[in-house]
C-alpha cells in the first residue's frame, strides 16, 4: 500500500516573534498509508489539534513539508484547495459550526463548495445522512432545533459528503454519553468500510483508541513519542505511565500480573485478547 | 491570523511599570500628555523624550514592540509633519511650485512630529504594562465621583470588563469557526466584494449563536453569586497606594515643574 499522507520533519511555532512565541509541533514525521486508520493520542497541549490542522494546509507549517499522494500541499493556491477536499477535517465540537437554515442545507455546504451539480450533491447529501442516522424527516428541520449529539451527526454528515480521501476528526466522541460515542464510532467504521477511506483520530482515551485503530501515534511536548500498532505501543505501558498517558485497564491488569510474577506481557489491550490469554496460560499450568 | 491582532495588548510582567497601581499611571500619563502640549522649546522636549525612553527601560517591554505601536500612526506623523512644514508663516528655505517651505515650518513639523510619537509610545506602554481589567478598574475609581450625580459608573464599568475580557475569546472562536469552515471548502480570499460578504455569513451566524449563548450563560453565572450591581460590593483585588505611587507622584512634581522652567529657558 502506499503513503497517501507523508510528514516530513514538521515544526509549527504560533506567535512567531512575540513574548508568546510557543512551539507547538516540533520536529515531527509520519507516513500514512491508504486506508489505514489512526489514533493520535496525547496530553493536554502536546500539539495534536495543531499537527492535524497542517493535513489540509489550514496552517502553514513554520518548518517542514506534508506531501498528499506525493504532492507537496502549498506548492500553489491550487494545491492548497486541493488538500482541503482531499483531506476532510472534523474539529472539536463540531455542532458549534452549523449554520444553515436547514440540516439538509448545511451537509451540503461543503459538496456545493466543491462545485458538484445537485443530482451528485443529493445523493451525497442522503448517502452521508443515512451513514450518520440521520432520519429522513431531521433533514428538514433547522439545525438549532437539535440536540447536541443530534448536531454532532449533522456535523460529520457534512465532512462525509464531502467523500474525502483522508478523514481527520479530532475528538470526535469528546463530551458525548457512552451510547453517542458508540454511534459515532460505528458511522466512522461504516463510512470507512464504504468508501475506503483513510481515518485519522485524535482522542484522549486509550481505550476508544485501542479498540478502533490498527496504529497509535503517541505525542508528547509537539513531537512522536511512540507510533505503532496498539501491541507494540502498549508493550511501552510503564513508559507511558510514566508521561502522564492512561492505558487500556487491562494492561494495567497485566501490568499488575506481571509485577505479582505471573509470565504475561503487557501488549494485551482489549477484553477478548486478555481472556484468552490468560485461558492459554490456564491451559499451560 | 485573527489571533496576531493583540487588543488592549497587555505583556503580563514584574517591573516598576507592572507594579504601579493603575490610577497613579493613568493620572501620570493625562499630566504627561498635557505637559507635552504645555511644552515648548527644545529643552522642555528632550526633558519629555527622556522621561519616555526613562519609563520604557523601566518598564522592560522591548523597545521593538513600542515600535509596532507607533506602525498605524507614522501615516498621520507625517502628513501632519509636512502640512506643518509647508503651511507655516516665516523666513524662507526653499520654494517649488507653489510650495514654499519655512525655518519655522520646519521645526513646528519636527515638534509636531516628535509630540505624536511620543504620545502614541506612551500611551501604548501604559496598555502595554497594565491588564484591561487593572485598566477598567482605575477610571471606574477616578470617575466614581460621579456616581453622586447618578452616572451608574460601575455598571458602565462592568460592561466594559465583560466586553474586554470577551474579545480574546470572540476572536479565537472566530478563528475556529473560520478553520471550520475552510475546511469545509469556504472561500474568504477570492471573488468580489459581494461574494465575500456572502462567504462571511457561515462564520456570523454560528459566532453570534455562541455570542447570544454566552451571554445567557454569564447572565445566568452571574445572578447565581447574586449580582446586582455595584451597591456595597467588595472587590477580590483591592486597588491600594504604596510607597512606589507615592514615588512615582512626586517624580510627576518633578517632572511637571521642570516642562514649566525649562518652557522659559530659550534655547
Ligand atoms: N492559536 C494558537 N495560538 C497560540 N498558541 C496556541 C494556539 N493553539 C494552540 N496553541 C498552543 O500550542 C500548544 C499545542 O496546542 P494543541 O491545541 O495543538 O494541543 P492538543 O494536543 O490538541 O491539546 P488538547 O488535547 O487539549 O486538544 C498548546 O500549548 C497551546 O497552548
Ligand atoms: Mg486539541
């Protein structure tokens, strides 16, 4: 497979020049292949909303290059507008951008934007609505009139139709209740399974990220920390501990065994994996 | 961005400047900017020259960022520098045209020059040095005289801290919404002025929703602690007079008297 999103060496510094200079991503590269789904996971402030707003070329990194497919985003105007509809991004509480009279109307911001003719932005429009259970009947309502996890699907419904290459979403479950987040996370997967979509996620639990994604990307103070698929980033468990970073409460468990002297390792991550770990070492004894 | 934009642009810090109480600096910058229009004469001017460089190495912001401040002003410095050169009544330099520029014109053009400058550098320290709220907090004392002609001094005083202390937040929120919505393939760079008009009203509506909802919420904080005005209210932060307020007054003496003799020195 090949890198769809390459990072080279990037480095982003806010407030260049004045007292509040700070720098926020530092020294950072990663390659992403296609299809492949991602969690950036990290502390407070340890830059992962400003590394991800560089996929798309809403900032210009102060150091560095992101490459799309190869291409290099702010090689022109061109390239730049390119990056935004190849790379659809989510932020944070999305719900707060709505802005249309109509549910219906704000999904199709983004397709109109792209300058689609309104057969195409229709049918993305119901695709991506029905991927984000949005009934029928919601699409002609006024986005004000929903509830806030009601919001935050019309908000994804209007990334997904923009059929992105690339889907990056930061924090895509924060403040939601167990059953929202579970929604969400169920879209995301659906979305992914239809259109192949490569997936980037921001999160702060180790849990959604372990259970989700076949790669973690660990930041810590603007630079990679540890990238690997789940088992090799949590065979690091005390390290991460130790930086401040939860882990999944059955590595801690192992952690514990470990510590009591039982022969386990720690890159066990979810409920299934440990069950039949510890059978196997039942069976053993 | 939007972010760069710094309003009321305070650099929070530990100097003589910092520490000062606001009303002894607010007073202090009314005497000075009435002594810069009280002066005349070189020597009355280098004496208010150096009392700005004076304050300003006191106050440890860097001499670069009381440059910036002058940036948006240097067009008025010079018009009114030039107007004064050529429109000035006196002993003949050179003349073009129907120009003709004068001894007197051209020192009145310096002076005039030389008091906007250090008007604006002055000015800019005291908003450099002193928070928004510090600020809000001094005129609401200095003017509350006032309340006893039923002017609701606190209350104006109140909406001028929640407008301050709101604006970082609106203009961050704006930037965000902006983010969103390029992302979402919003245009704000291109096309004429009516189609960026249009390109805004994805970025107000949800700014003003969140402004409204705000406000409710402050509303709704506030008459929670019981907020009713400023009627026997206490303050968290008492503004209190130390010895370096009474220092400070007395160099202000100083300085004063000093424009006023040196005014009669001819130089
Ligand atoms: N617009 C900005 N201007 C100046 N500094 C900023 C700006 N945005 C973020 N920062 C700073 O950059 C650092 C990284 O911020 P960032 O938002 O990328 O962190 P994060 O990893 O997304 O954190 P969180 O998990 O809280 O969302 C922080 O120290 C923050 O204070
Ligand atoms: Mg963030």
């Amino acid at each position: 497979m090949e890198n769809i999103l390459v990072v080279e060496n990037l480095s982003h510094i806010y407030s260049a020049g004045t007292p509040f200079e700070k720098k926020a991503v530092d020294g950072v590269s990663l390659s992403v292949r296609r299809g492949e789904i991602a969690a950036l996971i990290g502390h407070t402030g340890s830059g992962k909303s400003t590394l991800i707003q560089h996929f798309n070329g809403l900032l210009r990194p102060s150091e560095g290059r992101v490459l799309i497919n190869g291409e290099d985003i702010f090689e022109s105007k061109d390239t730049v507008r390119a990056a935004r509809f190849a790379v659809g991004l989510v932020f944070q509480y999305p719900e707060y951008q709505l802005f249309e009279e109509t549910v219906y109307k704000d999904i199709a911001f983004g397709p109109g934007n792209m300058g689609l003719d309104s057969a195409e932005i229709d049918r993305r429009v119901r695709e991506s609505a029905q991927i984000a259970g949005i009934a029928e009947d919601v699409l002609e309502k006024s986005p004000f009139e929903l509830s806030g996890g009601q919001k935050r699907r019309v908000a994804l419904a209007g990334i997904f139709a923009m059929e992105p290459e690339v889907l990056v979403l930061d924090e895509p479950m924060a403040g939601l209740d167990p059953a929202g987040r579970e929604d969400v996370f169920r879209f995301i997967k659906e979305y992914k399974e239809r259109h192949g979509t490569t997936v980037i996620f921001v999160t702060h639990s180790m849990e959604d990220a372990a259970r989700m994604a076949e790669r973690l990307i660990v930041m810590r103070g603007g630079s990679v920390m540890l990238d690997g698929t789940p088992a090799e980033v949590f065979a690091h468990a005390e390290e991460l501990i130790a930086s401040g970073l939860d882990v999944p409460q059955v590595t801690r468990v192992f952690m514990r065994l470990r510590e009591l002297g039982a022969p386990v390792d720690t890159a066990v991550y979810t409920v299934p994996q440990a069950a039949e770990l510890l059978l196997r070492l039942k069976g053993v004894r | 961005m939007l972010k760069d934009i710094t309003l009321g642009q305070y650099f929070p810090g530990e100097s003589v400047m910092h520490r000062l109480d606001p009303r002894t600096k607010l007073v202090a910058l009314i005497v000075y900017v009435v002594m810069l229009f009280v002066a005349k004469g070189t020597a009355s001017y280098l004496l208010c020259a150096v009392c700005a460089a004076v304050l300003i190495a006191m106050s440890r912001v860097a001499p670069r960022l009381i440059l910036k401040s002058l940036k948006p002003v240097i067009v008025i410095v010079i018009f009114t520098a030039v107007l004064n050169m050529l429109y000035t009544p006196g002993r003949e330099l050179v003349s073009f045209w129907i120009f003709k520029i004068t001894a007197e014109g051209v020192y009145n053009g310096v002076f005039m020059a030389v008091r906007i400058i250090m008007l604006v550098a002055v000015t800019s320290l005291l908003t450099y040095t002193t928070s928004p709220i510090a600020l809000t907090d001094a005129i609401e004392h200095l003017l509350s005289p006032l309340k006893k002609l039923k002017v609701p001094v606190h209350e104006f005083a109140m909406m001028m801290t929640i407008a301050l202390r709101f604006i970082p937040t609106l203009i961050e929120e704006t930037d965000k919404i902006m983010s969103a919505q390029k992302a979402r393939g919003a245009d704000f760079e291109s096309g004429n002025l009516l189609r960026r008009a249009k390109a805004l009203i994805p970025v107000l509506v949800p700014l003003f929703v969140s402004a409204f909802r705000r406000a409710d919420e402050l509303a709704v904080a506030m008459e929670c602690r019981l907020y009713h005005g400023g009627e026997g209210r206490t303050r968290l932060n008492v503004l209190r007079f130390s010895r370096l307020d009474a220092a400070a007054a007395v160099l202000v003496i100083c300085f004063v008297a000093g424009v006023v003799l040196l005014n009669r020195v001819s130089l």
